[in-house]
C-alpha cells in the first residue's frame, strides 16, 4: 500500500485489528524483513510497519535530514491514524528514530510500550584509528573535491567515497549518503532516560554493528527495560534466532501462542 505523508509518497503495509504498533526497520532495509513478525503481532493489534523515507519503496527526503527529521515525519505518520496510545518497535536505525522521538516534550500521542532490537543510538567510542580514518578521509576528500582533480579524475572522488566508506555508504544513494552523515554522527545516550515506558532490549550476542554492550549501557539507562541476549545471532537477531525471538515477542506482548 502506498500513502502520501508531507509530499512523500510511502510505502507500508497493514494488518490485524486491536491496539496500533508501528515497526521502523533499519538503515538499507524496508519492510520485507518484518513480514514474519508483522503476521505474529497481528494476531493481537494492528500493524503497521513503513518503508522510511529514502528506503525500500518510499520516496527520498527533498533534503537532507537529521534523525530528528525523520522522528518529525513518524510522528506525522502515526497522526495520520488519529491514535492517543502507540506501541514502537524499531530495529538498528528504526530504534534511533525511537529513542530520538523521546526527546519531545509535546507527543500528540502516548508511546505505551517500546521494543529495541539491536538498536542503533550510542556512539561507539574513538580510537586512533578511527580518528585517523576521519582525518584521511577529510584530506582525501578537500583534494578530490578540487576542479584540477575533477577534470584529471572525474570518478577518483566516488570511487575514493566507495572505499573509505562503509557497505552502507556505498549503496546508498547521493543524498542517502548525505543523510547517513548526519544520522550516525547524533549521540542520543542522553534521551534513553526518557523513555518512561515498558521497554524490551533484544539483541544478538554477535552483533558487531550495534555490540552486545549498547543493549547492556540501554538496559542501565531506561528506567524500566529488561535485555534478552539471543546466542549465536548477529545484528539480525529477529531472523537469525527467530523461534525464540517469536517467544520472547509473545510474552513481552501477551499473545497466546
């Protein structure tokens, strides 16, 4: 199904009857991935889970956006369902948009439960090499970036992009790029205290993109979430261990199984 949300056309998918929860999924991904957990919680609520904008079959932003201009636009979707209570569920960057989304004073609705499933939002600390990785980008990027360079070497500057950036960056789109700039380099540890409401930490204990260690410093920082470490799954712990995440999911939302 598709809708159109401050000029954007957005691609989503609906199903099941009863309370309303909505599923962010992560940075390259969309919908397709929840479709086993979109058929599970539909058992009991009604399920929403949307192609964020510049991902899956949505549009891009018009601009660059910051995580707090994709929580304005989620915030909108779910206005759109004229809802006063919310269930939020968000995996890696879909989490980031939730823990962004309490940093708001003035919701027009009430987040009653939240789920984070290897979640994006901590900043992983610097080291040398990573400090010098910024700084040779930054360097490599000022010269390419010159006319003389342009004209000598018109695809140096991409290609340089492509290398020194992550599986992500490279797959993205220019403006996506632009975005995902902006997205990663936001430190939101500060908010998780807000999140006032039951919330469930799920992560892989493999997980290299958002280590085991996010999910422990979440668990310490939200008032009341509990963590569930699944063995053997990586930053995909939904689907790699997805019998016991189904059970895990079940009892945090009281569905019979």
């Amino acid at each position: 199904m598709v809708k159109t949300i401050n000029g954007l056309n957005i691609n989503y998918e609906e199903k099941g009857e009863g309370d309303l929860i909505v599923l962010l999924h992560g940075w390259g991904s969309n919908i397709k991935l929840f479709a086993n957990l979109i058929d599970l919680l539909a058992k009991k609520y009604r399920v929403v889970a949307m192609d964020m904008p510049g991902f899956g079959g949505s549009d891009e932003p018009k601009e660059v956006w910051d995580v707090g201009r994709y929580v304005d636009f989620v915030i909108d979707f779910i206005r759109d369902y004229g809802v006063n209570e919310v269930m939020l569920l968000g995996h890696s960057f879909g989490g980031r948009v939730i823990i962004k989304m309490h940093s708001r004073s003035d919701l027009p609705f009430k987040v009653t439960k939240v789920i984070l499933v290897d979640s994006a939002g901590i900043m992983p600390p610097k080291t040398k090499k990573k400090s010098w990785r910024t700084r040779y980008y930054k360097m490599g990027k000022a010269v390419l970036s010159t006319g003389i360079a342009r004209k000598i070497a018109p695809d140096a500057l991409e290609n340089f992009r492509k290398k020194m950036g992550s599986a992500d960056y490279a797959a993205a789109s220019p403006m996506m790029r632009q975005v995902m700039v902006k997205v990663v380099n936001e430190d939101l540890e500060p908010y998780l205290p807000n999140i006032k409401c039951p919330t469930l930490l799920v992560w892989g204990v493999n997980d290299t993109a958002t280590p085991l260690s996010d999910g422990e410093k979440m668990e310490k920082l939200i008032p009341d979430a509990g963590l569930v470490k699944l063995e053997n799954a990586g930053h995909y712990s939904f689907l790699e261990q997805q019998f016991i995440f189904n059970r895990v999911m079940c009892s945090f939302m009281k569905i019979d199984q």
